[in-house]
C-alpha cells in the first residue's frame, strides 16, 4: 500500500507524481492559454469573464495580441525561467493548428527536455492528437464530464484515451473534487487505473466571477473568509485519495492554497529577479515595492527637473513611467524628500506591484507615513 504524501500548502499525492507538477510547485511552468473557446461548457469552469467563450491568448499574464505574436511567447518563458509549459484554455484541441505551432516553437527554441503538457475534454479535433504528439507534446490531460466519472466505458472519450495511451506521451485526467462526488470519483480513479493511466489530478473547486452563481444554485459556499475554495471540496478528496492508495495510479490533490501560495508564488519571484530594476525591493512573496511620483498640475518631464535641480537626484535613479504617467524611484530616497514634494503640490506613495506583465497594483501607501 501505497504512502500518502502531505505536500505543499495542504496539497497530498501517492507516487507517481506528474513531472509538470514538480515544476508547478517549482513556479518554473509557464500558463499558455491557447484560446478562450470551449465545447463543453463545464458550469464550474473558472475562466475569467475576459478569457472565457473568447479567442484569446495569454502567457501567464501577457496577453498576445494575435498567435504570431509569438516573441512574447518566448519572451515570458525566458523571464521565468521556464523548464516548461502547461497549455490550457477553453480547450487547446479547439484550435489544434495553433496548439501545435506553439508546441514545435517552444521545444525548437528550449529543446527536447522542455516539458509540455495540455488539457483538453477530448470533445473536439481528438483526431489531431498525433499532430501534437508528434510536435512534442509530453502530456495529455483529459477531462471528461461529471456524469460520465462513473461509466467510462461506455462514453466516446474512451477510445480517444486508449488511442493516446499508444503514443509517446504520458496520459492522465485531472477533474474538480466535486462535494458529494466521491463515489463517482473513485469509480473514474479504478478505471483510468485498469487502463495504465499514469496519474490523475484533483482539483480544490473554487468560485470564480463566472461560475459562482452555477455553484450558489447547486448549493456550495465557501469554506472559509479569505478562500475562494469551495466547502467540502478538501476533505472529499482527502477522503478519495485514501481510498486508492492500493492502486497503481498516481492520485495528486492541488489545493487552492497550493495554486496561489505554491504555483504562483514561485512564479512571480522567478519573473521578479529577471525584471526588477536597481531600485526595486523583491518582497518575500515575491512582489515589488517602489517608490512613485505624481502631480495634478506638473508634467514629468517638469518633476524630473525638479528632482535634478533642487534635490540633486541622480538621473539614474529617475524612471520616467509614461504609461503609468508617473515617475519612479528608490523607494529609500523618496522617504527623504517626500515631505519636501508634497510643498510643491508633488504626491509621493509606497507601490507594490507584482512583477506580472500587467504590473497588478496590489497596495499604493501616501508618503510620508502618518
């Protein structure tokens, strides 16, 4: 009998545990989302208002503006250090020609060893599976539908699976741990056991801005105040994977904390060290704190020749943030002349951002401090 392993942020697998799992926890995977569009219309599904139903393309946080808009691509790869990707949508078979072109790119430019693995309902283009393979595609997840967990072997997804058990690649399942679902659940473990998947994944089911009146109506809530997480969720898949630690099949439970505190986390302290510039400090959670300058009545260029001229600011330490419409400096300096600014109708603040391409704004404090 197999151990079950407590991992990372209430996350518990039985060996074997999916490669790209190592590297989620590593944050060294990068989160290609190959389009929006989906066949199957899952009521859980997560997706964000401005990603779900739509064509579109994101690296991590990096929106491309078209699938030639491939320098980007890479781009946030090599930010990251990414020794792979995880490619996800909507469902990447959707747009199967597109799916391949990125697989054959990031192999041909990081080599054979980067790891790629995609997930798909296997509802649409299944056929083209061998086109992916034979691209580089290391990994397939599939994801069948709720109420086919408990008769596998009467659904057309069967076939499609066995089929991609002949090629070269890993196959597995990854599913939401649906709350009173555990019967069902195992039902699907034994059988994609009985067939020599490799692994299955089980996913804390969370709310989202998009699925949270679907899971209100079927009666969820939240466990707790600071989690999106959905009730119940954690302890039916503790439950599930006791059930199967007699079997060969790896059973790997991803918490929500493991997402946001694991995968995530590491990820951006990754993309921190490779963006951060001299005058910003990498925050423990790996976010970056900077000071900032703005004015209502003054340009940047007028702020800037304050700084030089009045307060003998090196010019190096001056960032002219035209997008953003401020300017930028070491935060330590700022505290110093802050209170001198704020006479010459010039506002100072504490910014902490995280190093994502959108440069989320997670805190912006007024100097000086009260």
């Amino acid at each position: 009998m197999k151990e079950v392993v407590q991992w990372l942020n209430d996350s518990s697998y039985t060996s074997p545990l999916s490669p790209a799992c190592k590297m989620c926890a590593q944050g060294s995977k990068m989160v290609v989302l190959i389009t929006g569009l989906c066949p199957s219309k899952c009521y859980y599904c997560p997706l964000s208002e401005r990603k779900i139903g739509n064509d579109k393309i994101f690296v991590d946080e990096w929106e491309l503006k078209n699938e030639k808009d491939t320098d980007k691509l890479i781009k946030e790869a090599e930010l990251i250090k990414a020794t792979g990707a995880g490619i996800t949508g909507g469902d990447p078979l959707v747009v199967w020609k597109r799916t391949k072109k990125y697989i054959a790119l990031l192999k041909s430019h990081f080599g054979s060893k980067f790891h790629i693995h995609l997930y798909t309902s296997g509802l649409k283009n299944i056929e083209h599976v061998d086109d992916l393979v034979s691209a580089g595609l290391d990994e397939i997840r599939f994801h069948p539908p709720p109420n086919d967990w408990k008769n596998m072997d009467e659904i057309p997804i069967r076939d499609v699976m066995k089929s991609a058990l002949e090629t070269d690649i890993d196959v597995a399942i990854e599913i939401p741990v649906i709350p009173g679902m555990e019967k069902d659940i195992f039902s699907l473990i034994h059988w994609a056991d009985g067939q020599n998947l490799k692994w299955i994944n089980l996913n804390e089911l969370e709310f989202s801005e998009t699925n949270a009146k679907e899971l209100k109506k079927r009666g969820f809530t939240v466990k707790d105040d600071i989690s999106a997480a959905v009730k119940g969720s954690q302890e039916a898949a503790i439950k599930v994977i006791e059930l199967t630690k007699d079997l060969e099949i790896g059973v790997h439970y991803c918490s929500s904390s493991f997402k946001d505190g694991i995968q995530l986390r590491n990820r951006i302290k990754r993309r921190a060290k490779s963006i951060a510039k001299e005058y910003e400090i990498i925050t423990k959670e790996g976010t970056i704190l900077k000071g900032m300058i703005t004015s209502y009545d003054k340009s940047l260029k007028e702020i800037q020749k304050i700084l030089l001229e009045e307060f003998d600011v090196n010019e190096k330490y001056i960032y002219l943030n035209k997008e953003k419409n401020r300017i930028e400096l070491p935060l330590f300096l700022l505290e110093k002349i802050c209170s001198n600014l704020e006479k010459q109708n010039i506002q100072s603040f504490m910014v902490e951002e995280y190093p994502t391409a959108d440069a989320l704004e997670v805190e912006k404090i007024p100097l000086p401090l009260q």
